[in-house]
C-alpha cells in the first residue's frame, strides 16, 4: 500500500511539473489597456484560434494592465516577469512606435523577444453616428476653417500611432498639426466611449476595432480608412483617405512577445504554435470575423520586421519634432 501511494504521489508530482513546465499550458495574454480595445480584441483572438485548435493546453486568460500605452506591461515583463513562458503580450503598431520614441522608459524594442504578428489592421477616421461631417473633406475643412471647434481624440498621447494618424491626415491637408485640438484617452475603447456621447467629435482610431464596435452595437460611422486600396468584405464600402485627396497610410500590425528571458525552447514552442495556428481554415475565418487582414509573420522574420518598422518610425517622430531614443 505505502508503494502504491509512493507511485501515486510520485505521477501525480511529474504531471505537475509537466504542467508547470509546459509554455502551453495555464496561459496568459496580457492586454496592455482597458477592456474594449485593440489590444483586448488581439488577445481575444489568440484565446479563441489557439485554444479552439488545441495548440494549447488549456483556455487562455486575458488580463489587463493599463498604464502609459503599454509601457506598463512592457516594463512589467522586462523587469519583473522576463522568464514567464506561459504569458505573452499583445503589441501593435502603436507600441512600436512608442518604443522608437524612447516612451517606455529605458527598455528598447531589444529587450523582448518578438513571437508572432497575426494580422493588419488599418488606421480609420471614425464620427459618431449623428455627426455632421459626412466625409474625410467635411472634417478637414471644419479644422481649417477654426482647429478650436473640432476635437478630436484617441487611444494615446501627442506622439502616439492614433495621434499620429490625425497628424499626418492634417498635414496632407495643409493644416498644422500643432494646432489641433487633442484629448489623449488610455485606450480606444475609452475614446469610442467619448465619441458617442459626445465629448469628442474625431477619433483616429482603428478599422477593425470599429468595426466590432459597430457589431456590438455602437453608434459610430467609419469615413475613411488609411489603405493604398479599399478593404474588401464588410468595409468595401469605406473610401480611403487617399480617394478624398488626403494620401494617408497607416497599417497597424497586431502580434505578441514574451519577456526576455524566456528559454529558446518555449519560445520556439510559442512560435510553433502561432505558425500552425495561422495555417487553419479556422483562424482565417476568426481574424476575418474580427476585421484583420493577413499578416503572419513569426520568429526571426518578425524580430528583422520589428526592428526596421521602429527604425522609420523614429524617422518619422524626427520628422514632427517629438523626442526619441537610439536602440541600444
């Protein structure tokens, strides 16, 4: 009997350190805002197509860690969690360009290890429902003719990719962007919420992200997306910025990284993963579901693609006057 219960003890002890010791199993995705937002739509993503797919061990938990437009939970890896193989953090654009802007802190888009961009998105410009502007020219000319009556807002501070949007949408325009008028929001969730009851009358935010919130029953309408072309599906009937004679582009990459210090074997387990994932029939049609566009790109590519967007984007911070940082 004292044998059987030594056997018994000693399996049940070896499951648990393989439980333990799988990145796969008990996961975490952290979204680096509030609820409603891109991040939160990234991280809900890889719970559905990853657990759905059994390339996982078990449902995924999203957590959400707001705080400086990712500098929170990107610190929080970096300094207090580098090793945690079962948690990866959903990034955009956004934190790409945040980073090049020396905006979290002393850490660089060196300090992590970049493991999969699942999908693009595209920056739009976004009214409420009842708004008077029926067009991307009806918006400029308003901001022309007095920046002070129009406010717009997003999911960032002056600097950030949603800032940016409007800034580059104004210079192609002829406006300063200086002289905008800007309320920067923790995230796009808390930005669309001030959207409809009217506390701002532009966001520059997301295509896809407005497109669930539509879905969901916002009263919201998309005037522009920032594409060289019309997206296809549902937003085939949104014209470009560019078609209303404003030559804006803003993709948005969506994808996930881990701390610094997780082994080359679960990182390679986390890579496999999303790179099986991202071959189903399932997760096309999930990331279609969502708004996203094809972008699959893992491991060492993506680490190469990571690097080369935050390089322009700290030409382009140059070019508006904001502060930056040198990669390490």
């Amino acid at each position: 009997m004292k044998t059987t219960k030594h056997l018994l003890a000693a399996a049940l002890s070896a499951c648990a350190l393989t439980a333990w010791a799988n990145p796969l199993a008990k996961t975490e995705c952290i979204a680096p805002a509030k609820p409603g937002g891109g991040f939160d739509l990234t991280c809900k993503l890889a719970q559905s197509a990853l657990y759905d797919g059994k390339f996982i061990a078990d449902q995924m938990r999203v957590t959400y860690m707001p705080g400086g437009i990712g500098a929170v939970a990107y610190n929080t890896i970096v300094a207090q969690r580098p090793d945690s193989a079962n948690t990866i953090v959903a990034f955009s654009g956004g934190s790409l360009l945040n980073l090049a802007q020396g905006k979290f802190g002393r850490y660089t888009e060196n300090d992590v290890r970049w493991v999969a961009a699942v999908g693009t998105d595209y920056g739009a410009v976004i009214v409420a429902e009842s708004s008077p502007f029926k067009s991307l020219k009806d918006v400029m000319a308003a901001i022309k003719a007095d920046p002070s009556k129009v406010v717009l807002g997003a999911g960032g501070t002056v600097g950030s990719q949603d800032w940016m949007k409007a800034a580059l949408t104004a210079r192609a325009g002829g406006v300063n962007p200086k002289t905008m008028r800007y309320v920067a929001f923790e995230g796009g969730g808390e930005a669309m919420t001030a959207l409809q009851g009217g506390h701002i009358q532009v966001f520059t935010g997301d295509a896809a992200e407005a497109l669930q919130q539509i879905k969901a029953g916002a009263r919201i309408r998309m005037l522009a997306v920032m594409n060289d072309k019309r997206l296809t599906g549902e937003m085939a009937n949104i014209p470009t910025a560019a078609e209303q004679g404003f030559a804006v582009e803003w993709p948005i990459v969506r994808g996930f990284y881990v701390g610094p210090k997780v082994s080359d074997a679960d990182y390679q387990a986390w890579v496999s993963a999303f790179d099986k994932m991202m071959a189903t029939p399932a997760y096309e049609k999930l990331r279609d579901e969502r708004g996203l566009f094809p972008l699959a790109i893992t491991g060492a590519p993506l680490d190469a693609y990571v690097k080369k967007q935050v390089a322009g984007y700290r030409k382009l911070a140059e070019e508006f006057g904001l502060s930056t940082t040198p990669a390490k």
